[in-house]
C-alpha cells in the first residue's frame, strides 16, 4: 500500500527508513491495502507517467465502505476517461495501519501508485455523513498537508469536497479550499480543466473555480452558490467496468441507479430536497449497463437503487426483463428500502427469482398521525397487504426501520412502533410455518438543512434513551432483533449539520484530541468531544437541540439548493397541521425548481418477451474438475473468503458452465482444498468444481487465466471421477517453505534437533536450504492438529507474521506422497 513508495521518497529526504519489508498480515483485513484489483486503472503502466492533472479521490472512511461508494466510481471513471488527467483512490487506514504510519514517519499515500497525496495537484474529499468530518482532518495530516487552508500554499494540493453535506458548508471552510454542490458529473471536468490550464498557481485557480456554478470557495465566493444538477441520466457517464475489490464490502454487488431525486416530500428527509428533481434513467440503458457491467466484474448480484425505487415507472418491465436475460445465468437482483405503499406481488414475484434475502421497508412512523406530519403516506391497511405479500411469497427475513424522536410525537406513537413490529411476526405466523428473523432497525431524527424541519430543535438524548429502552424491553429478543443508533452520534450530527464557522473549531479539537472514524462504535468516543466542548466553548446542545425562528438567517442560507425557503416554510406548517402533500409526480407543488411535473421521467415503454425457464435443463450431467492453482505476491494477504470470490468472478467472467445448488440461495458446487493463513503463499493449491460439457480445458484454463488477477493463476485442470475422496479428506501432508531475516532463528531450529516431541511426530522432514531458510513437512493426524503459527512459533520462537512463508506443496500420505493431481491419473480417473 503505501509502504514501499514511501521508503524511496524518505530516503531523497535524508530521513530514516524502515526495512522494506513490510507483513501486511499484522494488519486487520491486509486486502484493503494491496492494490492492483480487477478493473482498477493504472496509468503508469500504460505509459502516461506524469499527467497535466493528478487527482486524489478522498473518501473519509475505511475501503470497505469507500469502495461501495457509486459517486467515486462514476468520477473514477470520468477523470481517468480524460487523456491529460489522472484519479487515483485513497481511504482512511484503520487505526493500526495509522499507528504504523504515525510511528515511522510514513506519508498516506495512493493507493494505485502509492504517490503521496501531498504530490497531487487535487485532492478531492466526498462528503456523506457529519462523522466523516475529524477523519477528513487526519487523512489530511497523514498525507503531510497543513490541515488550516490558510496554512496552504502553491506546494500543497488545491483540496476540494462535495456530497450531501456540502450544502452546509461552513463547519468545514476553514479547511476545504473550495466545494462542489450538487451532481459533479456536471461540473467535475469544467473543474479539473481550471486546474489544467493555471497549474500551481493557488490564488489563480481559486479565483477560476468561484466563478464556476455550483462551486463554493469560501476564500472568494459572495452571495449565493446555486446547485448544480444533471437532468439527463441517459447521457450521464456510468462506469461499467468498476474496480472490484478483493474483500467484502458493504454493498458487494453492482450498483445500477434507476433514478436520481425523490418525489415524495418527506418532511425530514434532506436528500429528497437536495436531489430533487426526479430524473430516470431509462429501462433499455439500465439493462445495457447491467449486462456490460456483469461481463466486466463477475459480480452475481445487480442492485437497482435509487432513493425511491418503489416509485420508478418502468420497474416491473424492467424487473421482468431483467429476469428473462439474466435468471438462467444465476444473477439476481434487489432493490433497497421500499416504502410501505410500493411493496406488491407484482415486484415480489419478479424478485424471488433466483436468491431471496432480507427485505427492508421503511414505515418511519407506527402511527397515521405522525405519518401525517412527516408527509408518509400510507395506512396500516398498506402496511399489513405488504406484509402479508412478503410472507406469502416465502421471505423469511424482514428489517423495519423506524424514527424516534420526530416533531410532535408522543408516548403513544414509540407504544405503536412495538405494536408495528408485533403484528409483523402475527401476519408471519398466519402465512408460514418457517422461523421468520424480524429486524428491527431506530434512528433518532436529525434536523437537516433545506428541509422543512431545519428549523426544529432535535430532543435530548436522556428522552431519546428512555425511548430507546422501551423499545428494546418490549421486543423480545426470541422473536425480534433491535438494533439502534448512538443517541451521541446523532446529538453530533445534528450539531455539525446545523453548525456555522464556529463547529470547525470543535471538529478540530476533538480530532487533536483523538476522534477519527467517528461512524464506528470501536472508535467512536463521546467523552473527547466533551472535552473539545470545554476547551472551545462550543455547546453541541445549543447547535442541536435549539428551535430557531422562521425569520432568523441560517449558516446554509448562502447554498440555494434550488428549493426555495418557502416552500419549506410552508411545508413546516402543513407539518403542524398533519396535512399530507401529494407526490409531486403527480402534481407539482412548486418547490421552486420550476421544472414540470414528471419532465425527468422515462419516456421509453419497454416490451418484454416471454421469460425463459428459471432453470433450464442441461443437456450433459455435470463433470467434476480438479484445478491446481497458485497465490503469489500481495496476494497471500488475502483471507480464504476473499481468493474464493475472487475465482468465482474470474469463473462467471470466463464464463465457465458451472453447476449451482438448489434451493433459496444456489451457489458454485466448487469444493477448496486446506485453506492458507493470511500472509502464506500458495504454489501448489487446489479446488475441484462441477461444470457442464462440453468443457474445453485448455481452453478454459487460458480464459480464466487472462482475467484473474496476476498474482492468482490456474496451472492445471483434469477431469476427476465423481466418486474420488474430496480434497479435504485426501490432503493431510503439507510443506512449507520459511524465510527468515536473520541466522538465529535457524540455528535455534538446527540445535533443538527435535527435542519437542510433540513436534517431531508433526514434523515428518525438514531441509536447511541456507543459514536463514528450512523447509518443513508436516503430517496431520486425527489426533494431531496444531496450527502452522504454533509449531512455528515452537519450533523457531517466532511470531509467523516475521517470517515470509511459501506453502510449496500439499499430498496424501498414502504407501508414499501423491498430489491430488497424481492420485486422480493413477487411479485412472483423469487425465492431464
């Protein structure tokens, strides 16, 4: 990661540098630092070594979230789409990875050729949620860039943010040069072109960006910045060879967005302002993007999104077509969150076809007047329907999300919530017999800028807590899993999201003081803000909790998101009034963007065939294969999970006829063979797979090779009888090779001579290659199992991550050693 590129610039510094070699394998989860993925751009290696432009693409968060992030991945590929620029990715490293950092004076760097952010010309920092915001400070220290944009000069990267939370932007204007509000596709390239054309000149291109639309440099600006949106999605640039990470992320799936923006008004909900107007994508380009994205990742999962999924207009065709192109091929779909009134048989029938998971709704409110307040319309009359659609249809997993603490709730409404989830499991029980898994998830309200309850003090946390409790005792842990947000966390978003100036103060305190990844309960800690409150003076309460008047100006007063404040305004009143206001595509309540009704929507009306059968019947019986393959370099710090989805794309790209299981969830009938440690190499691995014929293996092999990562490679494939022992039962011989760093430890090895007898029945041989390398063959039996880091550890009083560790070979013990391979041709079953 951003180890090795480091030593070589230390070095030019005259400063001191650390061994090269670096066991990534100390370090949770060592995939989300080793580079190089499927699909990731690198333009060193095609030859452009110094681009006009350099970005850095930001994202406040560790990889696993970062990487599920659509918004970097649709710049990802525009700014790499330019000739004369470059985007490279860099996350937040999880808090060992920074104390390495820190403890040797190490830059964060990128991660596609690990350049110190420092050398960019941009770093750009995406904006997603108010505890992102003390990371956003530490990654810019881990990079050795002054955090204060005062502090900054012509050496230093323009450092740039955009995101939801942008249209606040004032807690964070004393660090960010300039910010980007609204759709970037609109503006990412007139922005970068500014850079192109002024290099290294600050003041200049500042000066530049503050007269683009939609950017906001505080340093320039005067007046209002209007947000910018993209009203075709069609033509929007969409990235259908996306990075494919090696480890599981949080969304480890293709994302297709069907639609941009929310018609529906949620009095709450702050992206339904700041995304508004609806914009859809057209059924026919969205299965185009699906098909090509799926031929470049390998992924078996398409996730539709869009914050109202329910609503797009073309969603059965789309739904129904989608299943007719891809069903056979073992691909599914799903939608995210649906509101109550969009869950019917038609969408349900359409995405039980292939995998079946959790479902999740949204009710937000158990009550129909606190529905009304919040402008959520639907009865309890819907929501049983869409329950009893769900059951009937075979879910077995349902997650229900609520709000607490909303603008004019009472006890009766959190009685109601536990009364909601209860006659959930009632309906259940009414259409099957299986255990249904009831998810219950709690947020309290945030009041967020541009919407109508900005002006609405959020309650305290004592209330909140109270609330909370009462739920939780109430559902029983047999029946329902409730699972609830930090009352602390949300007092703080509420506080930063509403905050002027003055908020940065207290974002950097708290980050001097400790606080970074703030999302994460590990890392999250209340009492550091505190003290940041009594060294600054800064009451979050005040920020948070305070009712503001109607009249009063507000720090977000200089964004014009495009809806005007008195539509807010008078929303808030119907709010008071629990009066409903229609979904605007079906009349256009005059927010202020004055577009028309429906103007964004798909025009396009999809026809679709007749579906083909969901599994359609083979030809041939399936054959097993045995695969010999090998994990080499950065790779070996890869866990078990994360080489198996790796193969299984390679696999589904190459498109090997594979042989699934039934059932809910089908998968790969592939069978792996003794699974490798973290941080071991593997030259001779093994995993056996059924295919349907005809199945050509030279060829296949070839295929699979050219698109598996390099580092992973297929060198042998022989058809096997079915009736073979599996790997797992067969191998029990394993031989490993151990480099070690310095003489002592082989010495200490040579002189024991075996005197652990408990080692020397595991032990079966061992070889002295030089003064600071042995290899060693090890025998499994039903008694004798010890983990390879304990015999090491005993054997040669070392730590396995110290020692670069190759696994050269695997056998049965028969009458001699044979290798899965050689038992198969011996036996006569195979052939080579």
């Amino acid at each position: 990661m951003v180890i090795a590129a480091n030593h070589a610039i230390l070095a030019k510094a005259g400063k001191p540098v650390v061994s090269l070699y670096v066991n990534l394998a100390i370090f949770s989860k060592p995939g989300r630092y080793i580079n190089h993925e499927i699909n990731s751009i690198h333009r060193a290696d095609s030859g452009n070594r110094n681009p006009d432009v350099r970005v850095a693409l930001a994202f406040p968060d560790i990889y696993d979230i970062g990487m599920s992030h659509l918004g970097l991945k649709i710049l990802y590929k525009i700014i790499n789409d330019l000739p004369y620029a470059v985007a490279e990715r860099v996350f937040a490293p999880w808090t060992d990875m920074e104390a390495y950092l820190r403890a040797r004076g190490i830059h964060l760097c990128s991660l596609e050729s690990n350049i110190p952010l420092k050398e960019f010309q941009m770093l750009g920092f995406s904006l997603q949620y108010e505890l992102s915001y003390t990371t956003i400070l530490n990654m810019i220290d881990l990079a050795g860039i002054p955090i204060g944009r005062h502090d900054r000069n012509n050496k230093h990267p323009i450092i740039m943010a955009g995101g939801p939370c942008s249209v606040n932007p004032l807690p964070l204007s004393r660090y960010i040069d300039a910010f980007l509000i609204g759709d970037a596709e609109e503006k990412i390239v007139e922005i970068i072109n500014v850079y192109r054309d002024t290099p290294g000149q600050k003041d200049r291109i500042l000066k530049q960006l503050s007269g683009i639309e939609g950017v906001f440099v505080p340093e320039y600006t005067h007046g209002k910045t209007k947000r910018v949106f993209i009203t075709d999605l069609n033509s929007a640039p969409y990235p259908t060879a996306p990075v494919v990470p090696y480890g599981k992320t949080v969304h480890d799936r293709i994302n297709i967005e069907v639609s941009r923006g929310c018609s529906r008004g949620c009095r709450f909900c702050q992206a339904g302002s700041v995304y508004r107007p609806v914009r859809e994508r057209e059924p026919g380009r969205i299965l185009s993007l699906a098909e090509e994205t799926i031929r470049n990742t390998g992924y078996d999962e398409v996730s539709f999104t869009s914050l109202s999924a329910g609503d797009y207009s073309q969603l059965i065709p789309l739904l129904k077509e989608f299943n007719r192109r891809f069903a056979q091929k073992r691909i599914s779909m799903s939608l995210p969150s649906l509101r109550v009134g969009a869950v019917n048989d038609g969408i349900l029938n359409e995405l039980q076809g292939v995998r079946r998971g959790g479902f999740t709704i949204a009710p937000e409110a158990a009550t129909d007047r606190l529905r009304h307040v919040i402008n959520k319309d639907f009865t309890d009359e819907d929501y049983e329907s869409a329950l009893c659609s769900l059951f009937r249809a075979g879910w077995q997993t349902v997650k229900l999300y609520f709000m607490i603490g909303l603008p004019a709730e009472t006890w009766q409404d959190i009685e109601a919530i536990v009364t909601m989830a209860k006659n959930a499991l009632k309906i259940a029980r009414r259409h099957t017999k299986h255990r249904i898994n009831i998810n219950v998830g709690i947020s309290p309200f945030v009041p967020k800028p541009h919407t109508p309850f900005q002006w609405l003090g959020q309650e305290g946390t004592g209330q909140l807590t109270e609330k909370k409790n009462f739920i939780l005792k109430n559902l029983s842990r047999k029946y329902f899993t409730v699972k609830s947000h930090n009352e602390a966390m949300s007092l703080l978003e509420a506080a930063v999201c509403r905050g002027d100036e003055r908020m940065g103060e207290l974002i950097e305190s708290a980050w001097r003081l400790g606080s970074r990844l703030d999302a994460w309960s590990e890392c999250f800690d209340f009492n550091v803000w505190e003290k940041a409150m009594d060294s600054t003076g800064v009451d979050v309460k005040g920020y948070a909790m305070a009712n503001i008047d109607i009249s009063e100006s507000l720090p977000w007063d200089n964004i014009d998101i495009g809806v005007k404040k008195e539509y807010l305004i008078k929303e808030l009143q119907r709010s008071q009034d629990s009066k409903i206001t229609s979904c605007c595509s079906q009349i256009c309540n005059a927010c202020g963007l004055e577009c028309k009704s429906r103007q964004f929507l798909s025009r396009e009306r999809l026809k679709t065939e007749t579906a083909v059968c969901r599994n359609p019947a083979k030809r041939f019986s399936p054959v097993k294969v045995r695969v010999e393959y090998s994990k080499t370099g950065n790779l070996r710090y890869l866990s078990h999970l994360e080489l198996v989805s790796a193969l299984f794309r390679a696999l589904r790209r190459a498109n090997v006829p594979l042989k699934y299981s039934e059932g809910f969830h089908p998968s790969p009938r592939i069978s792996f063979g003794p699974a490798l440690s973290v941080g071991i190499e593997g030259q001779s691995e093994f995993f056996d797979m059924e295919v349907f014929p005809p199945f050509d293996r030279e060829v296949s092999m070839k295929e699979i090779n050219r698109l598996l990562p390099g580092e992973i490679a297929i060198k042998n494939m022989i058809f096997i009888d079915r009736s073979m022992p599996s790997l797992s039962s067969f191998i029990d011989c394993y031989e490993y090779q151990l480099k070690f760093t310095d003489v002592a430890p082989v010495n200490r090895f040579s002189e024991s001579n075996g005197n652990d007898h408990d080692l020397k029945s595991i032990i079966i041989d061992s070889v002295i290659i030089d003064n600071m390398t042995v290899k060693i063959k090890i025998k499994e039996t039903a008694d004798t199992k010890i983990k390879l880091a304990e015999i090491v550890e005993r054997a040669f009083d070392m730590k396995m991550e110290n020692i670069s560790i190759i696994r050269t070979g695997m056998w049965g013990l028969m009458d001699r050693p044979m290798s899965p391979m050689e038992i198969s041709i011996m036996s006569g079953k195979g052939s080579a």
